[in-house]
C-alpha cells in the first residue's frame, strides 16, 4: 500500500508545574496507523475529553512536534521549518474546526474567507478564477457563491457556517481533511447533514478524513475505521463496525455502554457501566505493560 499518512509509534508529553511539582503527561502514547493514497476513507478518532485526539490531530497538521515517532505525509515528514514547504502541505492537508462560529471573524464577510484562500493556495489573481474556485467548493458542501456572497457569519446558520468552513477547506483540492469534532457545536437538527456531507466528499471527490468524536452514534455511522483512545493510547483499533457492533476492550464497551444508559436514562441501569468502569482503571493501571494484539476480524486490541 502507498501511505498518504503514516503515523508511526507517535507520543506526545507535555511537561506540567514548575521546578519542584513537576509533572509529564504523556497526551498520547505510541500511536500507529496509516491511510492509503489510493483508497479514500473515513477513519475516525474516538475518545472522551483529554484522550489526547486533539493533540494528535495538531501533530498530523503539523502544528505540534511529536516527542516521539515519526509522522509523513505521501512519505514527507509533515513538519516545515520552510514557509513555501509549509503552505504547500498545508494545500494537501486542510483542517475543519469544531466552533464555526469561532472560526469566523463575525466582522468580516465570508467569501472573504474563500477568497484569500483561493489566492493563497491556489496563486489565483483574477477575480473570475478566484470566483470559479470558491463556487467550486461551495458547490462540494451543497452551497453556492450566489448565496453566501456578501453576508456575514450571523446572517448564516451554524450548519451553513460548518460547511463554509468545508468549503474553504476543500479550495485547495486537500486529498485529507482533519475535521476535530466537526458537529459538536452544530444544531442536532442539522449534525445529519454535516456528516452525510463528509461521507460525500469521500464517495464523489476521493476525500479522506481523519474524522476527531467522542459521539459513537456519528462515528459508526460514517467511519471505516476508527481507533479508540483513552488517556493517550489506543485501546482499540480496526474496522469501525466490527470495533463498535462487539467492542472487545472494556473501555470500548464502557464507551457504547454510556450512549446505551444515557437512552436509558431513569431506568437505574448504571450498574453495568460501573463495572465496565472498574475494568476499564484496571486496564488502564497496568497499560505500561501492554500491547495490541492482533483479531481474525483486523481489529487490534490492547491486553
Ligand atoms: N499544551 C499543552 N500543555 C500541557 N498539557 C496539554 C497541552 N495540550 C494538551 N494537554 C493535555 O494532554 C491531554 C490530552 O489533551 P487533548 O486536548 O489532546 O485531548 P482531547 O481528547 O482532544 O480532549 P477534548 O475532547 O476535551 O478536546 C490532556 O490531559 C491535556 O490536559
């Protein structure tokens, strides 16, 4: 297989306190895994808060230096010291942030957005070439230039605004987008959309996404594969319906067990997940001396 991303024995510490408290936290440990170049995916990063998927996703983006391992992208270390080398890695690897509304200045109008993207990655100068662009990618997220020109983020729902910032993403063609817990901050009503739309850039543009959740509703819906972290390791990795129809790991099942008990809220059925909790430390506690070991099924899990 070519590797369009490969992600090799990565770890991330940051160093905590002052002199005396000193203290390492290790945000993720040892990760592994790689996309194909030529087999567009959804692949999918799940874990609770402080897992250590937003720090992975700003080493695969290049705006963190791993501690250790090696990240590379079409074989290419993806860390640039050099602007030119920066900006044209940055053309192939484009993220999608969590909060649109925070991503957009609520001064300035929104095509400007695309504009100076399309100018910045794509060197285009007239204005029917920029124009051409940024309809372009507005047509990929179901959108057109005709309407959104001129209007500001308020004027724009907070899923027209998620798929602005997809459009601006996808300006420079990127074979790779990092989208870090794209529909949080989206309306339930509208979260369907958003992530039909990924599966499309998938499906019709050969897109792959490193798609960053802690819901398992969405992420089984939408991903080929997923890993599943907990305090910076993997605990479980593999194709995303096998992991998630029959999670072996305990953490992975304390993860589908909490969707299941937040549907079952009031019935006094948490007792499951307490245990899955208690195996769950368990395994954590002694996950120095683990390993991932390999299923019939593809999936990895950590004993
Ligand atoms: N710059 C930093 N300095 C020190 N510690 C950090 C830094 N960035 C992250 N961490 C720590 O690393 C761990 C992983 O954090 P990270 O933000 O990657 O998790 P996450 O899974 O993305 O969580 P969330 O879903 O809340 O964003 C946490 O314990 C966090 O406190």
């Amino acid at each position: 297989m070519s590797a369009l991303l490969e992600v090799a024995d990565v770890g991330k510490r940051f160093q905590m306190g002052g002199i005396l408290g000193r203290q390492e936290v290790r945000a993720v440990d040892e990760v592994s895994f790689a996309i194909a170049a030529d087999k567009p995916e959804i692949f999918t990063i799940i874990g609770e808060s402080g897992s250590g998927k937003t720090t992975l996703a700003r080493m695969i983006l290049g705006l963190e230096r791993p501690s250790s391992g090696r990240i590379l992208f079409r074989g290419e270390p993806v860390h640039h010291e050099n602007k030119a080398d920066r900006l044209k890695f940055m053309a192939n690897v484009q993220p999608v942030f969590q909060n649109p509304f925070e991503a957009f200045n609520p001064l300035k109008r929104v095509d400007r957005y695309l504009q100076s993207t399309a100018r910045r990655y794509l060197g285009a100068r007239d204005k029917a070439a920029i124009e051409a662009a940024m309809d372009g990618a507005l047509q990929k997220v179901g959108l057109s230039l005709a309407e959104i020109a001129g209007r500001f983020p308020h004027e724009l729902s907070g899923g027209q605004l998620q798929r602005v910032a997809i459009a601006r993403a996808l300006i420079p063609n990127p074979p790779l987008l990092i989208a870090d817990e794209p529909v949080s901050m989206v309306d339930a009503s509208l979260r369907m959309a958003i992530v039909n739309l990924l599966k499309a850039l998938r499906d019709d543009f050969g897109v792959s996404v490193i798609y960053i959740t802690h819901d398992l509703a969405t992420a089984y819906y939408i991903s080929d594969r997923l890993i599943i972290m907990q305090k910076g390791r993997v605990v479980e990795m593999g194709p995303a319906r096998a992991v998630l129809d029959n999670p072996e790991h305990p953490y992975s099942q304390l993860l589908k067990a909490s969707v299941l008990s937040a549907d079952d809220a009031g019935a006094g059925n948490l007792k499951p997940a307490n245990e899955l909790l208690q195996f769950s430390n368990d395994r954590l506690s002694r996950a120095d001396a683990s390993r991932l070991e390999e299923r019939a099924d593809g999936r990895r899990v950590r004993v």
